[in-house]
C-alpha cells in the first residue's frame, strides 16, 4: 500500500506544483491587494474568532460579537490555524485556498482518470488547473475549493468501495455546504446498490457522526437545530416582497425596507430572524408564484453567461476581474459544450452519474435562489472532467499516453466496464 501511495504521489505532484503556480500567478497578477468583501470577510471573521478564543462567533447582522450559526464551521476551522501563527495576515488563508483549489486538481484528474484512462485524467486535470472561473475561486476566501475537494474525495472513495471514509468526508462536505443533502442519499444509494444495507447504513452513520455534533452545539449556543441560520435571508433576498418590488435581490440588513421594528429587533435573535425571513419568502411565493419562474429565467441568464451584466454585482463581491471575466467569456461556452458532451459520452459510467446527480442538484438549487458564478463551481468542474473524456476519446492514438498496469493494492477501485477509454488507477 505504502509504494502504491508513493507511486500514485509521484504521479501526480508535477500536476499539483503546477497547478499551485498557475494560481499563485493569478494571485500575484491579477488581483494582488483583493481585501475581503461580504462573504469572504465573514469567512476571515469566523476564523480569526476561534483563534482569539472567542468561539464560533460574528458580529453580523447584528451589533455586537454573538455564538452564530449563520455560516457553515469547517472553513473557518481550518483558517483558525494560520490565524494563531500569523495573526491577523491575509495572506496564509489565500495560500490555503491555493491549496484546496490545487488538491481539487488532482482529484478530478484521479477521477477522469480512472473513467477515460490517463489522457482523459491529465487532461481533465489541466482543464481544472487553468480554467479561469475555477481559478478565480482559487486565491480568495471562500468555501468553493474545499467544498469541491470534499466532493471529489467522497465520489472517489464511494468509488472505491470505501464507505465509512466516503460517509465521513460527506459530513464535512455538509459542514461546508449545508443545502448539499443530496449527497448523503447518493453515497448511500450508491453504497445500497454495490454491497448491500450494512454499507449504506455505515455510510450514512458516519457522516452523522461528524455532522450531528455541530447541530447540537447549534442548539446550545444558538437555539436551533437547524446546520445554518442563513436560509431565510437569501430566501427573503430573492422572494420576499420588497425583492419582487426591485426585481432583484434586496439584502434584508441593510435595505429600508426591513427598518420596521419587527424585522430590527428579530435580528438580534438569529433564530427568530432566520424564521421571520422565512415566512416573508414563502408569502411572497403564496402571493406571486409566477415569480418563481420569473426567478429561474434570470438566474439561468447569469448562471450560463447568457447576460453576464446580471454577474458584474456579485462577481465584483467576490473579487473577481472584470476586464479579465470579459476576455475570458468566450471559454466558457466551449468548455460548457464540450464538457456535456464528453459527459454525454460516458453516461453509463457510474461515476459520471453520480458526478452529474449531485452537479444537477446544485444547479437547480441556484437557479431557484442565488446564481452568482463562483456558485456555478461543481458544474465547471463537471465540464472540465467531460472535456478531458472528450479529449482522449478523439485524441490520435500517437498521441495518447500510454495505460499503466494497476497497483494490485486495496486502493484501487473496482474495475468497471469503461465507459471512454480504459479506466486507468488514479
């Protein structure tokens, strides 16, 4: 096991170095003084809260430090660490979210690799390491890279049969992404289908193992059940009525539209703020369901790159170029294009359905609330890994890279009919 780990590590790191370089040359390019902006500096908050022993704790949307339950706990988590040894500097969290966005990398290649073979791998990989609405996710301090490595490490142990680890990064992926419950129910399913009840119900024990303790402490400390308490904000910012009235998303703490007392004074209870907002989302769908649909069609219009002027907002909070984004537009579409075929191309491969599933969940998901690009993240991702497929599916033969014999170790996944190509050990 231990030569195999050395022979897959060896195999892969170039791909790693460069895919950090590609990064750090975004970084040090493009935007080299990005400040944290909304999101971001909520992330920055958190993190540097657990570092001063002050908890998982924010002042926002309140006045003054509270226990909070408003952001998902594993980023924060892991950017206390660079907190207690640098302090306050910007800088090591960046270099975390190079990391993550540099694993996820060379996971996709794994993935694409054991799907299409080699070629497909490392030309998923190379999609993955230069495509620039990934990259741009990639320097800053935001939960997109870690959640797509949480992702991409859960398909590829559930790939491997390894169940209890595949139910254990699944319930770090909901402490990433709480709204990403399809998840458990594919791992389980997929863990149903291949060995039986007793996998599916480890699976799904160990996500709850690590997922649970957070919802408990969120009852202590917060008085809520619940993994967030940020649902019925976006849902007020997208459906309530004073969103209807502008046609566009209104934000529930600073619009005047919330200064009644009522709205004011239920802020300092994020519990009963996060149910207030609900209630004005769901009346405002009760009394204009037709907006919903209005909803859909202009976040499928930013989502897809149709009307990119819808993105400038968010995309500029999310410290994104934009003479850059302009340039780079036109890549978009090709990837997409071609990325759905090569996934097309390989619809019966189990990883691919999987892969698409819990993609198609998140797309839906934002195209009913909030589509700001750097949400769009496991789609790109999708279509990179389908655009390596497509590649070595029409690569000249000269040109492909040579199969190597699979490591006779538990680590490899179980042999499947390939669906592009032959699978390939990651």
């Amino acid at each position: 096991m231990d030569q195999s780990w050395l022979r897959k590590t060896r195999r892969w790191a170039p791909v790693f170095a460069a895919a950090a370089a590609v990064r750090v040359a975004y970084w040090v390019v493009v935007i080299p003084t990005w400040v944290p902006n909304a999101d971001a500096d909520q992330y920055v908050q958190l993190g540097r809260g657990l570092a001063d022993g002050k908890g998982f704790s924010l002042v926002f949307p309140q006045m003054e430090l509270h226990a909070t339950a408003f952001r998902p706990p594993l980023y924060p988590a892991l950017l206390a660490p660079t907190n207690l040894v640098f302090g306050n500097a910007l800088w090591p969290a960046r270099l975390l979210s190079v990391l993550l966005g540099s694993l996820v990398v060379v996971l996709a290649g794994v993935l694409a690799a054991r799907i299409g073979g080699r070629t497909a791998g490392y030309a998923a990989a190379a999609a993955v390491a230069l495509y620039p609405p990934l990259l741009a996710n990639d320097t800053v301090t935001l939960t997109e890279p870690l959640a797509l490595a949480l992702l991409l490490g859960l398909v590829l142990l559930a790939d491997a049969e390894r169940w209890v680890p595949a139910g254990l990064l699944t319930g770090l992926f909901l402490l990433t992404r709480p709204n990403g419950y399809l998840v458990v129910l594919v791992v389980a399913f997929w863990a149903w289908r291949k060995v039986g009840t007793r996998a599916a119900l480890g699976a799904v024990a160990a996500t709850l193992v690590v997922f649970v303790p957070w919802l408990v402490r969120n009852q202590v400390q917060v008085g809520t059940f619940r993994p967030t308490t940020s649902d019925g904000f976006t849902m007020a910012a997208i459906y309530a009525q004073p969103a209807q009235d502008a046609g566009t998303f209104i934000d529930p703490v600073f619009s005047h539209a919330y200064d009644d007392p009522d709205h004011r004074l239920a802020q300092f209870d994020e519990v009963v703020w996060n149910d207030r907002l609900t209630k004005d989302a769901l009346h405002g769908v009760k009394a204009h369901p037709d907006y919903v649909w209005r909803t859909v069609r202009r976040n499928f219009r930013g989502y897809f790159e149709i009307s990119a002027e819808l993105n400038t907002y968010p995309e500029v909070n999310d410290g994104r170029d934009m003479a850059l984004r302009d340039h780079v537009r036109p890549i978009f579409f090709a990837v997409t294009i071609l990325g759905l075929v090569g996934l097309a191309r390989s619809w019966r491969d189990r990883r691919v359905i999987a892969l698409s599933v819990l993609v198609a969940s998140f797309v839906v998901l934002s195209l009913l609330l909030v589509a700001p690009p750097r949400l769009r993240a496991p789609f790109d991702l999708a279509c990179c890994i389908g655009l390596g497929l497509l590649v070595a599916a029409f690569l000249p033969d000269r040109w492909r890279l040579p199969e190597l014999a699979p490591d006779a170790t538990v680590d490899d996944p179980p042999v499947d009919e390939p669906a592009a190509g032959q699978p390939a050990p990651a």
